[in-house]
C-alpha cells in the first residue's frame, strides 16, 4: 500500500465514528485510520455489510463496534458523546435497489441520515463527513462533471444523495458544522461483495472470470465511468477528517481518478490483470438491454477537492487493478 501524506497523520490519537464499517468502503477507511494509530467505533447493523469485515479489524488495538441501525438514535446516542470526528457511509447502495424498494431506500439514506446529523449535532460533534455519490449529476451532459453541473435525478438513490447534500449545507449554515459530502465516482476494491443482485460490476465481473459463468453487461458495454480504487476515497475521508482549511466545510466534492474508461476496456484489464497473475479465465460476455436509471457517460473533475482538500488520487486505475488482484491472492 502506498504511504498516505504526513496531513492526515494528525488523525493519530483521535476517535472517529465510522458507520458503515462492516462494508466496502467503510471497512477500507476504518483499516486505514487504525494503521495511523486513531481509535474507531464502527457502527453498522450489517444490512449489507459483512461480519468478515468486522473480525478482520477486530485485531487492532483501539477497534470497537457497535452492532446499531442509524435510524434508531436510542442504540448510538451515547457513543457519540465520546467521538471527536464522524465519516457517515451507512446507505444502501444501488440504483435498482433504489427504483425496486424506493421507501426502504429513503429511510436509510435520508431519514436515516438526517437522524445521525441531527444526532451528531446534538452532541457536539462538529466534523461530519460522508459519502455522497456522482449519481446527484444525474442526467447532466458536462464532461468532465465538476461540483456545479448538477442535473436531474434519474433515481430514487440519486434523490437521497442530493437530500444528504442539503441538509448537510443547512446544518452547516445553521449550526456551523464542519460537513464534507464526498461525490465517490464507481469505486472498487478489495472487501467489496461480489454477492447478490445489487452487487457492483467490477467485483461480479472478477467472480465470474475466475469462477466461471456469464458476464451479462447492461447495453453495449460502451458507456464510460471513473473507476475509482478504494484507496483513493479512503484519502478523501482522511484528508476531509484532518482537514483545518476553513473554505473546506459546508462543501461537496468529487472523488475520483479523473479517467473515463468503457466496462469493454474495464473487463480486459480485469482478463490481462488475472491471466498476469497466472489465473484461469473462464466466462461467458453477454450484451443485454441498458439498465433503468444509468447514465451513459460519466468523468470528474478533482479540480475543486485538490485545491481545497489537498486531494491528488494516490494510485491510477491500473495500479488499483494491481493492488487489488495482488491483496485479493496474498501477493
Ligand atoms: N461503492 C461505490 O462505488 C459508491 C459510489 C458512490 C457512493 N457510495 C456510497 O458510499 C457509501 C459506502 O458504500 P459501500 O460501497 O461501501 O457500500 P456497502 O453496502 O459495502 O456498505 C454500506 C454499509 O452500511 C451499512 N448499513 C446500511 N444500512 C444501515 C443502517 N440502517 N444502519 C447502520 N448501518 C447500515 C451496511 O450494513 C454496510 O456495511 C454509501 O453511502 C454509498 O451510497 C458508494
């Protein structure tokens, strides 16, 4: 893993709530902020996340976890008392989650976050981070997408990303809190579940070549997204919690490698990747119909996190290729 700059070593000492812990990102971010000697309550009610996850950090001295839905104050108010810094990433991820269940997804992603903001501002926690994603751009045409550019909603997923942006400019307005939404472009790495039907493509696709069975890519597999290797929105969260820059707060940030790359070209780095390693490829690709609430084309801009945050991606899309495939077989 690459070294991550001196900045964020001031986190050393503290004591950050991550909900969301037991998932992809969570579990990525809370690994990290262990590494450089911060204690971390992760909070997480495994709605998504995995228990392999929490006993793989349950090693390190300063981890604690606390089994709680953020939708129910009662079963966290305490904790928060005791935390210096929040990073919010509970959610349910997925747009067609989303379009299937839009009701359960907004308790969780809106309700559910107000409830912790408001939560965390009662008990006089000021630094609140969280995840926000690139679908607020919705069907906005601009490329490369900067903070700004934002368009319609094409999800109700899309919806309570927008919504958690509001209120958390409003609960800085109002009560000077230090939120920071984070804008996460297609994020991929390791711990990230290859399981069930809301699964994230590069994960499934990797299960699938080594496993063998069918590839099925929405449309033509043309479209382009920003992959993103996890190590690069785990910066974005220690650098966002570390941060003193005053024109930081209140503000909302893409997070990503600043590269379009098409799923055709995304699935031979994956094939070359694995072949390079020695492994067996084996799958079917199959072309089916585009998929309800996708956006054709989608690049970030990092202009506005570099200047404010400090943010430049620490590994490209290959070097995430590598150092997944690597930390995956225990290379
Ligand atoms: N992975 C991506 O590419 C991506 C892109 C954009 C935004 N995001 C956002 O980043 C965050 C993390 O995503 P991820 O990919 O790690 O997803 P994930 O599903 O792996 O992790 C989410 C975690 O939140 C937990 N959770 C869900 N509902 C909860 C609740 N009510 N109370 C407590 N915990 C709850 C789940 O159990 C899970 O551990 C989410 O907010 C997601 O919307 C992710």
């Amino acid at each position: 893993m690459k070294a991550y700059p001196a900045s964020v070593h001031s986190l050393k000492g503290k004591h950050v709530l991550v909900t969301g812990g037991a998932g992809f990102i969570g579990s990525n971010l809370t690994e990290a902020l262990l590494s450089i000697g911060a204690s971390v309550t992760v909070l997480d009610n495994y709605a998504t996340g995995l228990k392999a996850n929490i006993d793989r950090l349950s090693n390190y001295d300063g981890f604690r976890f606390i089994e709680a839905d953020i939708c129910q104050p009662t079963q966290y108010r305490a904790i928060l008392k005791e935390v210096d810094v929040i990073s919010h990433q509970a959610a349910l991820g997925s747009v067609p989650r989303s379009i299937e269940f839009p009701l359960n997804t907004h308790e969780v992603n809106a309700t559910g976050f107000l409830t912790i903001l408001h939560e965390a501002k009662e008990a006089g926690v000021k630094r609140f981070v969280y995840a926000s994603s690139s679908s607020v751009y919705g069907d906005s045409l601009a490329s490369p997408k900067s903070e700004g550019d934002e368009g319609n909603a094409l999800s109700p997923y899309a919806v309570t990303k927008q919504l958690n942006e509001h209120y958390a400019a409003v609960y800085h307005r109002l009560h000077q809190m230090e939120t920071i939404g984070l804008r996460y472009f297609n994020v991929f790495g390791p711990h990230q579940n290859p399981e069930g039907v809301y699964a994230a493509a590069i994960p499934r696709f990797l299960d699938k070549m080594l496993n063998g069975g069918e590839i099925i890519v929405n449309g033509d597999g043309e479209q382009t997204r920003d992959f993103t290797f996890v190590q690069n929105a785990v910066l974005a969260n220690l650098l966002s919690l570390s941060t003193d820059h005053i024109d930081a707060f209140g503000k909302v940030y893409n997070v990503a490698c600043g590269r379009s790359l098409t799923l055709n070209e995304v699935i031979a780095a994956l094939e070359n990747g694995l072949i390079k390693i020695g492994k067996t490829v084996s799958h079917q690709l199959t072309y089916g119909p585009n998929r309800v609430g996708d956006i054709r084309d989608s690049l970030a801009s990092t202009e506005l996190i570099e200047k404010n945050i400090g943010y430049q991606a620490l590994y490209t899309f290959e070097e995430g290729v590598q150092a997944y495939l690597n930390q995956a077989f225990n290379d």
